[in-house]
C-alpha cells in the first residue's frame, strides 16, 4: 500500500472514531440539565391537584398479585396522578433512580435519616411527598419500601407481602419505621432509614397586620379604624417554599375589604404598594425563594362619611402563578 493510500486509510478511521467517540450536542446534557430545562413549566399543588381520593382511587384499581409490589404502584401514581412520567425500573432501587433522576421534575430532598431524625423534623414533612427506605442506618444498603405521605403522616403505599389486599392508607410514618426498624422494631431492618423527596409545590405562609402610620393600634389580620384618619398598614407574609414553585415569579393582589358597608363608600384611594419605596401597583410580582417575607403596604385616606367605631378593614390577598391560584386568604 502507497505512502499516500495509507495516509487517507488513517485519516478515515481517525474521523470514524471521532465521529463515535465524541456525541452530538444532546447528547452531552446531563440528566440533570434536561431536568432543570424540563421542569420550569410543572408545579401541582396538594389538595388542589393531588388528594388522597386520587390516592384511593389509585389503591382502588391496583391489581392484586405479587410481581406488581410498592414501586410498581408508586410508578402508577406519577405518572397517572402526579403527570411525571416515569418507568418503575428493577425493585425499589431501580424505580427510586428513575424517579430522583427524572426528566419531568427534578425532585427536592426534604429530609433523610434514621427513626429519631425522622421524628424531629416531621413538621417538614408534607403530604404528598415520597419516601423511600433503608436496610442501613446510614441509607447506603438496599432500599426496601416506598410509599407517598398522606394527611394525617399516614403512608399510601402496597404492601409487598400481600399487595392488592393491602394497597392504600396503612400506618404512619413513625409507626412504619418504629415497627419495620425503629426503636422497637419487631422485624429489624427494611424501615431503618427513611428518605423523604419532594415533587409537589409548598407555599406555606404566616402573616401579621400592623399600622405603619396613624393613631390605631395593630392587629393581626383585621385593623379597626375611625373618620378621618390617614392610615398606612404593612402586611407581612412569612413563608417556605418547596417544588418546583421556587424560583417561580408570582402575582400578589391585595385589596382591604370592610366587614360592614362595603359598597358605601367610606374609604377612597384604596392603593397597595411593594416594599417601603415602591407604591401604586394593583398587582405586584415576586419572586418565590425557599423562604422569604412579602411585604404589602395598604395606604388609604378614611372619608369624612359617617362611620361606626367598630367597623373594621380586613385585608385580602391572592397569589398565583399565571392563572393559577396558590394561596387564597
């Protein structure tokens, strides 16, 4: 073979294994990429959305016999309830990393531990979420179980010594780790550790009334008032965030409403206002973080008009995302 024929044969099976080595550009997201790219447009709410009717009428249909165990169900419920598609996979493992490594919604981890850690953070555990279990106290062995957290902290799952049967609302998750590993445990192992995740939408909030400016005294949720004054009430609402919603901008409308009267007339140039240097918008935008603060400024002037020194202004407020409505008070 010529110099020259030997030259192009290399340079062929150099651009061949080029071509094969190196992916296309799609190629080289990662999963996680694709999921962050993916997810900005999902976000359910519990209660509104998810239920535990959708959870029984789930239980209800699951077929009873044995190869279709706790993630086989589970896999139904995302992908019939939740609308994240999603495969089971092989055994709890298997469907626990196609469901953290999913291309719908990128999971949010809310807690992670051993029967006592479990039990100290159980005010962070909402309904709705997912639990997977351990054999290992350090959740490194293999995992057992998974079930979704309904009201109440009772678990939603199939049993995998009896599914079908067994299929639907059955322990807390206390009682489930304290019985299959906990303290107490009776059978040892499969309930040593617990890991909770988070696909549903949080917007979990407090909220307090006070008068920035006036003679009147504060209080939460519902201010008095009286003829004549110029007064300016700051809402605060505290909350935290979970899901997809973070990250999220949100649209805030806030009015005052008269617990007596409300068509009469008595308060003029009703404005709200975001932040201390900001006023005048109707609807304000914000942007949702794990946890945060809105403030909401209501200024307005009493009107002359006869008034009652037990009326009162109740604040009303209503976050959505787009036309969706999350928090209604």
């Amino acid at each position: 073979m010529s110099t020259l024929r030997k030259t192009i044969v290399t340079v062929l099976i150099a651009l061949m294994l080029a071509f094969f080595a190196v992916p296309g550009l799609e190629m080289c997201m990662t999963p996680e990429s694709i999921t962050a790219d993916a997810a900005t447009s999902y976000y359910k709410f519990w209660g509104s959305d998810v239920s535990e009717g959708d959870l029984q009428m789930m239980a209800d249909k699951w077929p009873d016999y044995e190869p279709l165990r706790c993630n086989g169900w589970m896999n139904e419920v995302m992908n019939e309830v939740y609308d994240i598609s999603m495969n089971m996979g092989s055994w709890v493992d298997g469907t626990r990393y196609n469901f953290t490594h999913n291309s719908t919604i990128k999971p949010t981890k809310v807690v992670e531990g051993t029967y006592q850690t479990i039990k100290d953070n159980m005010d962070k555990i909402k309904p709705g979420d997912i639990v997977f279990f351990n054999y290992a106290s350090d959740g490194k062995g293999v995992w057992s179980h998974v079930a979704i957290m309904g009201e109440k902290n009772i678990l939603w799952h199939c049993t995998a010594t009896s599914p079908g049967s067994k299929t639907g609302k059955y322990l807390t998750l206390l009682k489930w780790m304290d019985k299959y590993g906990g303290p107490n445990g009776e059978h040892g192992s499969p309930g040593t550790y617990a890991e909770v995740w988070r696909v549903l939408s949080t917007f979990d909030s407090s909220r307090t009334v006070v008068i920035t400016k006036g003679a009147l005294k504060g209080k939460k949720r519902t201010v008095g008032y009286s003829v004549g004054k110029r007064i300016v009430v700051k809402e605060t609402i505290a909350y935290e965030a979970y899901g997809p919603i973070v990250g999220k901008k949100v649209s805030v409308t806030a009015k005052l409403c008269k617990n007596k009267k409300v068509d009469d007339g008595y308060v003029k140039g009703i404005t709200i206002a975001n932040g201390e240097r900001f006023y005048g918008n109707k609807e304000l935008k914000y942007t949702v973080k794990k946890s945060g603060k809105m403030f909401i400024y209501y200024r307005f002037n009493i009107s002359k008009k006869k008034l009652s020194v037990t009326s009162t202004l109740t604040p009303h407020v209503t976050v959505k995302i787009g036309k969706k409505t999350i928090v209604k008070y």
